[in-house]
C-alpha cells in the first residue's frame, strides 16, 4: 500500500463462522485476510484455541477509510497479527509497524516499496518496524536517516511476527514449519 500507514481491525462475535471482510479491499488483500485466518486456524492448538474455536465465531476485519481502495499481499502479516490479538486478548504493541505476505504454513514472503512503507512509519511517529528477512537486502536503498530512526526486525515465520508484535508472550509459541 505504498506509502500509507494502514490500520487493520479485528473483532471476534457470536456466530457461525464467517469471515467479514471489509474496507474496499482489492482481491489479493482478501485472500490475504482468508490467508491469514486459515494460518490461524492450523495453528489453533499452540495458540491455546480450541481446533473449532473459527465455528462458533463471526470473524470480522476490517481496514478503515473504507472510501480509499487498498489491495496488495503485504499486509498479510498484520492480518494474521489482528486476528491472534484478537483470539487471544492480547494486545499488539503501540509502536509496531509491520510489512509482509504470509503463507498458509505462516512464512513471511517479501514485499515490494520498502522505502516508501519505511518513510511512511516513521511519518507516523512508529519506532520498531517487522520486515520479511528476504527484504533485507533492500535496506541498503533505504536512506541512513529512514533507517536511524526506526528499529528494523527481520522475521521469516508469523511466530517470530507474534514473539515481536504482540504485548505479552503467548505460552509456547515455538516454531515448527
């Protein structure tokens, strides 16, 4: 999404195991939410859900400034990041930017417009930003400044994205991909 912080909202109700989707997302960032629900759902057990917790819920996310059209895989990771926050009650950390497609196994794959999503954090006074590992060489045409001022965390799995992202440690979360 270029150079635009994007706020991304889940909310868990009562229901029968749909997933809402809105914010006039394109194609890709709906497969990305469905993505990263299916993520979730295959790691239920080290999350500490029960395996049919998605049967019983109503899942909905949201990206607000519905008005704006979004599409793009990088916002993945932040998807998955919502929607573990909001399974588990946990709080995603304040000062966190995060930038990254995810697989259904939960791997961090790279994105494009690093510099513009960098610039774009540090805009918006954010200080610790999670990058997919195979970007990093991609710092380099960041500018020294972009990168002084941000705290840059590589990751390669959601499990490291969650270690970093969220308020609190979940139990035993270990990798296993």
């Amino acid at each position: 999404v270029g150079g635009e912080l994007l706020q991304i909202e889940a909310t868990l109700m009562a229901g029968a195991g749909k997933l809402i989707i809105t914010g006039k997302l394109g194609d890709v960032m709906q497969e990305s939410a469905q993505a990263a629900l299916s993520y979730v759902r295959s790691r239920a057990k080290v999350l500490g859900l029960e395996d049919d917790f998605y049967q019983k819920l109503d899942i909905h996310i949201h990206v607000p400034e519905g008005a704006i059209p979004k599409d793009g895989p990088s916002a993945g990771i932040t998807m998955a990041t919502a929607l573990v926050s909001a399974l588990v009650k946990v709080p995603v950390k304040h000062n966190l930017a995060m930038t990254g497609e995810i697989t259904l196994r939960g791997r961090v794959l790279p994105i494009g417009g690093l510099t513009e999503k960098l610039l774009a954090a540090k805009r918006g006074n954010i200080t610790h930003v999670l990058i997919p590992k195979d970007n990093e060489r991609d710092l380099q045409d960041v500018p020294i400044k972009i990168r002084k001022s941000l705290t840059i965390h590589v990751v390669n799995h959601m499990d490291e994205v969650l270690g970093y992202a969220l308020a609190k440690e979940l139990g035993k979360v270990v990798l296993d991909n």
